[in-house]
C-alpha cells in the first residue's frame, strides 16, 4: 500500500477529512495550501517530509525513526 493510501486510511480511521487536514497544513505553512494540492501529492508520493510530519501531527501520530 502506498503512503498516501495510509495516509487517507489513517484520515478515516480518525475522522479527518482531507480538507481539514489542508486546512490545518496551510495555518501551519501559513499560506494557502489546497485539498487538490494535498490529494496529488498524496497520490503522486510526493508530499514532503514536513508536510507529513503536519498531517501525521493533526491525526495523532508522529514519525519515529528506529535503528534495525
């Protein structure tokens, strides 16, 4: 499954739409930051590790690294 599919599981699983969630990226960026913006970079995988950090951020998860 790709990330964006994870993504947007993840968004239901917590009752998220993909508006609030470009909502809350932009407030964070503090510029305009579209649904259609967010939806092809979800698609594409070309999201940004920042942007993820916000989305992961406004569903209740953070990213963590761990050494194999």
């Amino acid at each position: 499954m790709s990330l964006g599919n994870e993504i947007k599981k993840l968004a239901i699983d917590n009752a998220v739409t993909l508006t609030q969630l470009a909502e809350y990226i932009g407030e964070k960026k503090q510029k305009p930051y579209s649904v259609q913006n967010l939806s092809t970079k979800l698609k594409k995988g070309t999201a940004n590790f920042n942007e993820l950090e916000m989305i992961l951020d406004k569903l209740g998860y953070s990213i963590k690294f761990e050494k194999k």
